[in-house]
C-alpha cells in the first residue's frame, strides 16, 4: 500500500523541527564561545571568501554554523512548496509552513545584522543585548510554526480562536510570559559571556552596585523571572486541562510541570558551576522544550471541536445583568480581609513601623487582586457543590449573575494586575509570593486536595500562609527565618480555624461529598486534631522569643492570646457542639489578628 502524501510530509515536517532545534542550538554553541565574530564583518561570505581555506577554530566554528543555517533554509523551503502540493486550499498545514518561512527569513536576516553591525565576540552595546533578545524571540516564532505544521500535517484540527474566554487569554499569557522569560534569558546569558563572576555571590552583590553595566544588574533578575513564569505556566496548564479536558490536554499539563521543574533545576546547576557551555546548550534545549510542550497545549486546547467544560451546561452561561457587587462577591472580600491583615501587619512588622505609603498600598491593592483572583477561580471550579451548599448557595456563579466565563476572565484580569502593582510598587520576589499563594490555593486545594482527602486544609491552608511573606519581602526585598516564622504561625493556625467551621457546617460538606476531617473521622477526632494544633500554633508564637525578634511585649500579649484559644479549644474538646465550635472559630481570627497586631507594635517600640 502506498504511503499517504501528507504522511510522508507529516514526518519531514518533524525532522525539520528538529533540525532547526538542533541549529538554534549551535547558534547558542556560536555565541557561549566568542566565535561570532569568526568571519570577520563579513556576510553571507566568511572572511570574504565563499570557503574560508586555513581557517581559525573561531571561524570554522562560525562558518559550520552558516553552513547549517543555510540547509535549515533550505528545509523550510522544501517544507513550505510540499505543503501547498499536498494541502488544499485553506488546509492549516498550509497556513503553518508559510508562517515558518516568513520567521526563516527573519532569522536569517537577524542573524546577519548581528554580523554586519559588529554585534558579536565583545561587543557589550545596549542594540546587542536588544537584537540578541530579538533573535531569541523569532528562533521561538519559527519553532512553534514548524510545531504547528507538524501538528496540522499529522492531522491536527483547525484552531478556534474566537470566544475562547479564559482559556484564550491565560494560553496567550502563558505564551507571552515564556516569551519574556526567554528573552530575559538571551540578555542573562550574553551577561555571564562578557562580565564573568567567580561565584554566585560575587554575581549578586555586582549587580546590586550602581555604575555596574546594565547586563550586569539585569542578570539578578533571570532567576526570579523563571520562578514567576513557571508557577504561572504550570498553573495555567492544569487550568486549561481542566476546562478544555482530554487524555491529551491532560498529558501535556503534567509534562509540561515535570518538564518545568527539571528547567529550574538546571538552572540552578547553571549558576552553580558559573554557567559552562554545555550546560548553557542544555538549558536552552530544555527552554525550547518547555515553549514547544506550551505551544502544544495550546492548540490541543483550542482545537474546534475541543470540549468546552463552561459552556456545557446552562448553569454555567450566566444570566447578564451582573453589577460591581456580584464582581466584587467573587473576590470573598470577608475571607480575605484577614489575608490581607497579616500582609499588610508584616510589612509593618518587617518594617519595624511605617514601610512608607508607597509599599503600603502596593502590599492592600496588590495582595487584594492576587487573593480576589483565586477566591473567583475557587467560585468557578466550586460551583456545582456551592450550588448544594447553604452557606455558598448564593454567590453569583450559582446565582448565575456572572457566567464561568467572566468570572474566569475577572480573576486573570485581577491576578495580571496585581502583579503588576507588586511588582512595580514593591518587588519581584513579592509579585512571585503573591502568585504563588495564589495558585496553591487553587491547583494543590481546590482542583488537587478538596475533593480527595482530608488533609485538604493541612496541605492546601498553606495558601493563607503566603500573604506575610508577601508583606515581609515588599519591605526588604528578601526572606529571613522570622518571615518563615509568619508562614509556620499561620500554617500550623489554619487547621484549628477552618476546622472549627467545618464543625458548624459539616452537614454540608457530607451532602456535597466534600471529605472534610468531621465528615470522614467525625467530631471526636476533629476536636482532638484542633486541640493539637491550637497546642502547636501556642509554641509556635513563641519561638520569636527564644530567636530575639520580639520582647516583653508581645510576650505578655501572646500569653494572654494563647490561654484563651487553649481554654476554648478545651471547651470544643468537652462539649462538641455548634456554640462551642463558633465561638472558637470567631476568636481564632480574633487571635491571628491581634496577635500579629502585637508583633507589629512590639517590633516598632
């Protein structure tokens, strides 16, 4: 039987991807070794010769790479004139092999202005690190074409673009945020070429020295970029998967987390050996990966007869007429304000007092947005039980006052926004903690934990325990064992809250199927885990002493708060019934808030 046209072309458009992987990579080869500057000024000849005769290492090295280049041309070219013999008309295979020829040409035409402008070997200008940036960008362009031809030539399906809601816009960011991150990368690597260091900390403290050149102070940067784009990455892949869900869709959100998390492992062993060229090559290669398995995603995600969880049932349409107050029900302003109490006291507490208005009012509107976004992408997974549930059973996803599409796109609007105020009101490290809360409460609590297990709040109420790292960081710009402090105190504070209000609303959560620790062990066990916790949360508030972070102040407040949550959870203990589990549940916020309110005040007196 004879082998299908487009079969054949469906595995030569594979080996093309690969092999423009493969140049990309020796492209990289080219830079980490200060060859590209190996044939002079000169293009396309090396040298001014067509064949350079007696070459250098350095010239043989840049001449191989132009050589390689130029078959990669070639390919693309065979790739482009067999897809419109073998597609008809508006077939997408067509649409992605004339995209990688358009992207062909300007990699071509990039890389020659790198060598006609002199932008090779020790040139340290500001166009350089620009065009080096560029060049990433379309090398990233021009994959995802020959990805997307392969795909289609394989017999992948057209792409609906329109009215995707939030799948479309957190895809797009995703794709934009690792295409940031790859840029970032591009001027990170021309920084470890041109301005080697000695160790990491030689690294940092120059690029915290004014005067230092900007690829120097740009290069701190890199790593906590790539810790921001791949929690997001990672988040967005398991969302899509589960609004657009199939085996596929699936697969490739958890590759792409595994895959992920080798990069940033290789990154750290990148800095760790002072960036060697192999190891360079590797994590680039594994960068090229990452954007691929994303791009992949992407369209499995958006193919048009991909299944459309929002849209499935009527439920889920929303019935229009939405006001400010239902936007602003989906941020669950009651839940956060106690999030926001501990981000704000420990920026105060960081501070020793005032931290200035400035990151004030980044730490509320910032920490706000990031916290709202998550409580809104909770309504939207949550929303069937919520339906079922007396105390959810009017929020404006169940009500349908706002569809799951627009309370999806609100919360990506809100999460982009607050990062940006983080970011530029404080600091990166204090945008990526924001973003981190965020998606543990939604990925490992809601979409993981919830539904499984009742170690949900144990693992998953670590999500709350985010907002004074958040604060503490917006002030100094890093994370000491006492900020680490604020994170356990909360950590080991939440089972003994929320397991005081799953005692009150336990009938509830058994209806729904919702394995909360009261509905799985029953009442006995719950009040003796709370008492336990309350117990470990009270030497926990202590340790700040015994570290010299705080005096006699807080000593005295601290004792008085904790023999008063130890006495009610004796209570709870003795009699487990709904007044005694209320009134622990309210002055477990009572506690947390006055307990970081002592803190703040000893640590400015």
């Amino acid at each position: 039987m004879k082998t299908p046209a487009w079969s054949r072309l469906a595995g030569y458009a594979w080996g093309v991807l690969l092999w423009n992987v493969l140049v990309a990579l020796f492209g990289a080869y080219v830079r980490a070794t200060g060859s590209g500057a190996g044939c002079g000024a000169h293009w396309p000849t090396c040298n001014g010769e067509v064949i350079p005769r007696a070459p250098q290492v350095e010239t043989l090295i840049e001449f191989t790479h132009r050589a390689t280049s130029g078959l990669a041309f070639l390919s693309v070219l065979a790739l482009f004139l067999w897809a419109l013999r073998a597609f008809p008309k508006g077939h997408p295979a067509r649409f992605g092999a004339g995209l990688a020829l358009f992207f062909m040409v300007t990699e071509s035409l990039v890389g020659a202005s790198l060598v006609l402008f002199g932008w090779t070997a020790d040139n340290v200008s500001r166009e350089r690190a620009v065009v080096q940036m560029v060049h990433l960008a379309n090398t990233y362009f021009l994959l995802a074409a020959l990805a997307l031809t392969a795909w289609w030539a394989s017999g992948g399906g057209p792409l609906r673009l329109r009215g995707q809601g939030a799948v479309g816009l957190a895809l797009f960011l995703g794709l934009l945020a690792l295409l940031f991150l790859g840029m970032s990368g591009a001027v990170t690597a021309l920084g470890d070429l041109l301005f080697p260091v000695g160790n990491t900390l030689e690294a940092l403290e120059r690029s915290l020295t004014p005067g230092e050149h900007f690829l120097v102070r740009l290069r701190v940067l890199h790593p906590l970029i790539a810790v921001s784009v791949g929690l997001y990455v990672v988040f967005a892949g398991y969302l899509v998967a589960h609004l657009r869900p199939s085996s596929l869709t699936r697969r490739l959100a958890q590759g792409l987390a595994y895959l992920y998390g080798v990069q940033l492992l290789a990154g750290l062993i990148n800095v760790a050996l002072k960036a060697p060229v192999w190891m360079q090559l590797l994590h680039l290669l594994l960068a090229y990966a990452v954007w691929l398995l994303f791009v992949f995603l992407a369209v499995s995600a958006l193919e048009r007869d991909a299944k459309r969880v929002e849209l499935g049932e009527a439920v889920h349409r929303g019935t229009g007429g939405a006001t400010w107050r239902d936007y602003l029900a989906l941020t669950k302003p009651r839940v956060i304000s106690l999030l926001l109490f501990t981000a704000l006291f420990g920026a105060l507490i960081a501070a020793k007092g005032w931290p200035g208005l400035g990151v004030f009012l980044a730490v509320a509107l910032g920490g706000y947005m990031m916290a709202g976004a998550a409580n809104a992408i909770n309504m939207v997974v949550d929303r069937d039980i919520d339906a079922r549930m007396k105390r959810t059973a009017k929020r404006p996803t169940v009500t349908q006052r706002v569809s799951s599409r627009d309370a999806l796109l609100f919360a990506f609007a809100l999460a982009v926004l607050g990062f940006a105020v983080l970011w530029w009101g404080a600091n990166l490290l204090a945008a990526t903690l924001a973003l981190m809360g965020l998606i543990w409460y939604v990925l490992v609590y809601t979409l993981y934990l919830k539904r499984r297990t009742w170690h949900n709040i144990v693992i998953g109420g670590a999500a709350g325990a985010f907002p004074p790292l958040v604060g503490f960081a917006a002030v100094t710009g890093e994370l000491s064992l006492f900020a680490w402090y604020l994170f356990a105190l909360i950590f080991f504070w939440t089972p003994v809250h929320f397991w005081a209000l799953a005692l009150m609303i336990q009938d509830d959560y058994r209806a729904v199927g919702v394995p909360m620790l009261p509905v799985v062990l029953g009442e006995r066990a719950t009040v003796i885990q709370i008492a336990l916790y309350a117990l470990l949360t009270a030497l926990i508030s202590l340790m700040p002493l015994l570290l010299g972070e705080l005096g006699l102040l807080y000593l005295a407040a601290s004792l008085l708060l904790n023999a008063l949550l130890l006495l009610k959870s004796l209570a709870l203990y003795r009699r487990p019934e709904r007044r005694t589990a209320v009134s622990l549940y309210k002055y477990s916020m009572l506690y947390l808030a006055l307990l970081f309110a002592a803190m703040a005040v000893d640590r400015a007196v």
